[in-house]
C-alpha cells in the first residue's frame, strides 16, 4: 500500500532516457562502489594488474546485482554496491590459505558461492518474509532505518572528510563547499516551485561537479591516474582465473558473515520502503532475498567481494524527489559500462573523498530522519523507549570502540562489530520480543 510522500516521480512512473540516464550517474558517483576494493587490494598488497581487476568486477557486480534486484527479484528500485563488512574476513581467508600466488583467493570465491546459495535457499523456503513479519514490525523497522543513517555519518565526516588524504583544511573547504551547493540546489527546488524538478534532481550531479572543479584548481585531481589508465578491457580477474576451492572453516566464516549482511540489507530497504512510500509485500521480502544471494554469485563468478542493497540511493531519492525504477535500471547500466571503460571508472574513482563527504554527510541524514518519521507514525508504548534508544547507543558504541578492543574479541564477535546496523537491528528485535506490553502508550504528535 503506497503513503503519502514527497516524491516528484514514483517508482513505477517512466522518466526520458536522457534523465535516466544523468539520475542513474548521479546514484553511481553519490555510492563510492569503489573504495571497498580499493580497500582490500591494499590490504592483500596487489598488484596493480590485480587491483585493477578486482575494481573492474566490483563494478560489474554492482550493475548486474542492481539490474537483478530493480528488474527482476525485489522490483523496488534499490542498487547493489560491494559491503564493507566481509573486507576483514576476506582478508584473513585468503592470506591464511596460500595468499594471492596459492589457494585465497579461489577458497574466499569458494566459501562466498555457498554463501550465496544459503540466502536463495532462505529464500525459496518462504520463510524469510516470516521473519520480517514477526520480529521486524514498524517500530523496530523506524529504528533500523534511524540507525543506518547514524551509522554512515562519521564515514561520511571523518573517513572522507577529517581522515581523508590531503591537507585537512582543504579537505573541509572542499566538502563544504560541495555541500553548500547541494543545500542552495535545494533551497531553489523549494522557493521556486516551477523550477523544483530541475533544482531538485539535479542537486547532487551539480554539487559533485562544482566540487570536482573546485578540488581540479586546487591541484586535488589526479589526472595522470586517468591519463594511464587504458581506455577499455575485459576482466581478467574472474573465477577463470583464480578457480574454485571450498574449506570447511572459510564456508561457515561467511555464511555467518552473510547472515549479518542480510540484517544490514533489510535496513537498507526499510529505509526505501520508507522513502517511496511503498510497503514490501510477502513476496518482494522472499524475492529479494533470492535476488541478495543471485546478486553475490555473480560477484563471485566475477572475482568480487558480496556485493548488497546500499542504503546510501535510499537518501539519494529522499533529495532528489526521484525514485523511478528506470533510473536504477540506468545506474546498475553504468556499473556495467564502468566495468568494461577502464578510463572511465578511473575517471570516477579519483573524485576526491572530501568532494563525495560533502555530498555523503548530508544524504547520511536523510536517511536517518525518515528513519525517525517511521517512528513519530506508530503508535508506541513506554517500553518502546528503550528498543529504539538503546540500538541508537550502541550503534553509536560499535562505532566508536576502539579497534584494539575489538581485535581481542572472537572472531564472530568482529565481525558482528563490523556492521552497527546489525548489531542495531538484533538488539531491536530482542528487545521488542522481551520487553512488557501494553503498560502505557505515548501520545502521537
């Protein structure tokens, strides 16, 4: 059933092929796909040869995963970009088990299958939706959305922004001038009604642009990364050459890390359920679950990580007021164009951080406040209190505990810590099955 929204387009509502096009850019450039590959390619000491490949599978991942799920399995527009989550574990899989000259990568590629095959089983069996259904009702699913938006914010502040290389204080201007473009684009939509589908969605591709301009004068865009970089190739990195190889500890490594990986996508289309208006039904919940597990045995067809629904595109729609599904099917085309143009995809991934932070911090928030307007429609009891405020603590805790307390913890532990959405999401459910009802309502405003 569809709510009320502010929506200048629909999911279901056509858009010209040019602004498909220019809007579907925008989720690409606003989603910083590439950095978990950038991430592990450092940690695993790759070659350039191989960095470039894994970067080249995760865009092609993302845009089929994309095309999958908008198409074909959720049918809500959502977009797939490779998780953070299993970079540790990934790590850890492949440097114990020969490293990239042994076996690594093929028993990560290989414990990552079966991964895959367990979501589509979960699936299939009907009994995901059940799930939801009990343990997920709209309180708790107000406060996984709220804490996915908390969650990203200091990414959003510190890893592009404060942490980012480069001088600080430039970094700051350049975020915040970048943002300050953003918020006039807005600002314009909202005081000129007659211009507002323009300003509106718009808004982000206007504020990287500027950005990225602003970062070029400054000396902050590496344009010899591009200049070096070959116009276009296929991708040498898949499974054909890294092969196959199936452990029994590596395959339950993932196989929790890929239940985790579903509580953190659950947030994510929560939050564009909450933002198109437009409830999951029985079988988008089963649907999508499948498409999750399709999504990532692509990725590891491909020589990529797990790729998942980003809920980043969930505040990119909540700006632009566009949520067509036609835009989504044009982004998850641009991963796949971005995987075969090598120049291009370079082109992209040397937007400077603190250009994408400007942008980020601000698309973070979004999500967090419809997050909290999920919350202000239902109608809440006193014990309701503590199963969204204590998530929102630890999900601010998970964030902040430092990594030398987390590394002396088991190892499934570290990995739980590595997703505060589904630590948040797990504590929510639990309370809200423990705590007492019907011992006092709070008034909605």
């Amino acid at each position: 059933m569809a709510k009320r929204t502010s929506l200048l387009i629909g999911p279901d509502e056509k858009v010209s092929k040019f602004e498909a096009t220019i809007l579907g850019l925008q989720h690409v450039l606003a989603m910083d796909v590439y950095v978990p590959p950038i991430i592990l390619a450092g940690i695993l000491a790759m070659s350039s040869a191989d960095a470039m490949g894994l970067l080249q599978a995760t865009f092609l991942a993302a845009g089929v995963g994309t095309l999958l799920q908008t198409v074909i399995f959720m049918k809500i527009p959502v977009s797939q970009g490779p998780s953070f989550v299993p970079l540790t574990a990934a790590a850890g899989i492949v440097l114990a088990n020969g490293g990239l000259h042994g076996k690594g990568i093929a028993t990560l590629l290989g414990s990552s299958l079966i991964g895959s095959i367990f979501l589509i089983l979960l699936g299939l069996t009907g009994v995901f939706h059940k799930i939801i259904n009990k343990f997920v009702p709209p309180v708790v699913g107000g406060t996984i959305i709220t804490c996915v938006g908390l969650s990203l914010i200091p990414a959003a502040l510190k890893d592009n922004i404060f942490a980012a290389p480069g001088n600080i204080f430039q970094n700051i201007e350049l975020a915040s001038i970048t943002a300050v473009v953003l918020i006039f684009c807005i600002a314009m939509s909202l005081r000129i009604p007659k211009l507002e589908k323009i300003f509106k969605t718009s808004s982000i591709v206007v504020a990287l642009l500027v950005g990225t301009s602003v970062a070029a004068t400054m000396g902050r865009f590496n344009w010899s990364q591009v200049a070096s970089a070959p116009l276009f190739s296929f991708p040498q990195r898949t499974i054909l050459h890294w092969g196959l190889d199936f452990s029994l500890t590596p395959i339950i490594t993932f196989i929790i890390i890929y239940i985790i990986l579903t509580a953190e996508t659950t947030g994510t289309w929560f939050a564009m359920s909450a933002v198109t208006g437009c409830d999951i039904s029985k079988k988008q919940w089963n649907n999508g679950i499948i498409g999750e597990g399709a999504s990532c045995i692509c990725s590891t067809l491909l020589g990529a990580t797990p790729v998942t629904g980003y809920s980043t595109n969930a505040g990119i729609v909540s700006i632009t007021g566009v949520a067509s599904k036609h835009v989504f099917i044009s982004a998850g085309i641009w991963f796949i164009i971005l995987g075969f143009f090598s120049k291009l995809s370079a082109f992209l991934a040397t937007v400077p951080a603190p250009v994408i932070g400007g942008v980020f911090a601000i698309i973070t928030v979004t999500i967090m406040l419809n997050g909290l307007k999920v919350i202000r429609n239902v109608e809440t009891e006193e014990s309701d209190l503590y199963v969204i405020g204590i998530p929102i603590v630890l999900t601010m805790a998970v964030l902040l505990v430092p990594k030398k307390v987390v590394a002396v913890t088991p190892q499934l532990l570290q990995y739980l810590l590595g997703s505060p959405i589904a630590v948040a999401a797990i504590v929510a459910v639990i309370l809200k099955l423990i705590m007492p009802k019907y011992r006092g309502r709070l008034a909605k405003k």
